[in-house]
C-alpha cells in the first residue's frame, strides 16, 4: 500500500520535472497526490523538504556501519560507514536516484541545501570518529570518505545503473588507494 508521503513525493517529482520547482506549488503536489495541502505539511516541513527527508536515516546508517565495521583505523571506519550507507540505501534506486539529482542539479537553492545536508552528515561522522580517534584524523577520515562517496555517487548517476552503487563505491575506493 502507497503511503501518503510516498504519493506526495511521486507528485513532487513529476509536477517539478514537468513545470520546474520555482513554478510548483505545495498545493499543486497535494492536488495531485489525493491530499490535502494540511496532509502535506504533515509529512514535510516545505516544499524542499521532499528531497531531503532521510538525512536523519543517513546518519542513523552511518553510525550502523560504524557499529558493524572492523576496521582498526579512522579511514577503514570511515570508508566502512560509507560503503554500510551505499550497500543498504540505495539498492534499486537507481532511476529514483537520478530524477532526484537532475532535479536538484536544476535549482541553486537545491543545490546548496545538499551541500549543507552532506557537510552535516560528514560532521556527524567525524563527531562520532572523534570519540574513538583524535579529533582532526576524524574530520579528515569523515571528509575524505566523503568525497570519495560523492565521487561514486556521481558515477553511479551517470552509469546506466547496472552495478550497484555499493559496487561503484569498492572501486572509487581501489583508485583513492592507488593515490597513496
């Protein structure tokens, strides 16, 4: 059974792709999603918020692969927190994944709220590294594993989504290791 919530982000997505976000309303969404605006404004905070919704869920599953890592230094910690996200967030997400990140592409405000959702997730990274290594390693390990991610991300957008992003991710992380 289809969520409201699911509904309302499927609506977003095609009002947005169709007329562009600056032009679609909230009312719009809710319109097309069998809603009401209220029901809307339950579910998210504005109309951007649609796309930005699991930031929360992206640092519940940072801190997981954290839990789950064996790693020994900052960075193995680090690359493991990222692969724990790219192996169970993204799975069959591919052409979602994609329609998301043209959509962003195509609006700065966007933009510049996934520059400041990636920062805070990096920083709670590097806050929860921080506790078991000093502290510049862990913003150095967080940032850099993040980069690296940003790196597989973007190559995994614009594959033609046949690997997995996790898949993308293990080989971005063998090039960084060649960088050493």
């Amino acid at each position: 059974m289809t969520t409201s919530r699911e509904k309302l982000k499927r609506a977003a997505v095609e009002l947005i792709t169709s007329q562009g976000y600056q032009h679609t309303t909230v009312q719009q969404i809710a319109d097309r999603a069998g809603v009401t605006e209220r029901t809307f404004f339950r579910q998210f905070a504005d109309k951007s918020e649609v796309f930005f919704g699991r930031t929360d869920e992206y640092v519940t599953t940072h801190q997981q692969g954290l839990t789950q890592s064996t790693a020994t230094t900052v960075m193995g910690k680090a690359i493991d927190a990222y692969s724990f996200i790219a192996q169970t967030m993204f799975q069959d997400l591919h052409a979602g994944a994609k329609k998301r990140n043209e959509i962003i592409q195509s609006e700065p405000d966007l933009q510049e709220r996934e520059l400041l959702k990636d920062e805070f997730v990096t920083n709670q990274l590097a806050q929860t590294l921080a506790q078991e290594f000093e502290p510049v390693a862990a913003t150095l390990a967080a940032k850099s594993a993040g980069v690296i991610f940003q790196v597989a991300f973007k190559q995994w957008l614009n594959s033609d989504g046949t690997q997995s992003l996790a898949t993308v991710f293990a080989i971005i992380v063998t090039a960084w290791k060649q960088l050493r």
